[in-house]
C-alpha cells in the first residue's frame, strides 16, 4: 500500500543516508522502523499488564513467605561470636 507522510528535512536526510548504507530502498526502511517500533510498544504493553497483575498481589500474602537461604545462614551462625 502507498502513502503519504511529512518528515522533517533532517530526518528524511538520515532515513535516505541510512536506507543507502544499508543497500535497501527507503520505503523498505521506513517500513523495517514502523514494524520495529510497533513490536517494541507491543511489548511494552505486555510489561504494563504483568506489572498490574502482579501489583494485585498484596504485601501480606508474601510477608509470611521466608527466604530459605536467609534461614540456613542464620541457623548456621546462631552460635557463632563475632
């Protein structure tokens, strides 16, 4: 599909130097971006509804949980003088 979109002058410079370094023509560049950038929000979303998920587990479930290693160590040193 063809379209049409304003850039500015400094950016179309660097997506034509960048698509030439690149050997690829330019609207192949601008669609390798647009793709890249709609993965990374993409992505971004998913972090946001782990991160919302995840703030729903309140404090006081996990408090009564204990650190094993924590626990050894110190069962392992009770008796120790420092």
């Amino acid at each position: 599909m063809k379209t049409a979109i304003s850039l500015p002058d400094a950016l179309y410079s660097e997506a034509e130097k960048t698509a030439q370094s690149m050997g690829i023509p330019r609207s192949q560049l601008f669609a390798r971006a647009l793709e890249e950038f709609i993965e990374h929000h993409r992505r971004e979303n998913i972090t946001d509804k782990l991160n919302n998920v995840y703030s729903l587990v309140s404090k006081r479930e996990t408090e009564d949980l204990t650190n094993p290693g924590l626990e050894s160590i110190r069962n392992l040193t009770k008796n120790d003088t420092w």
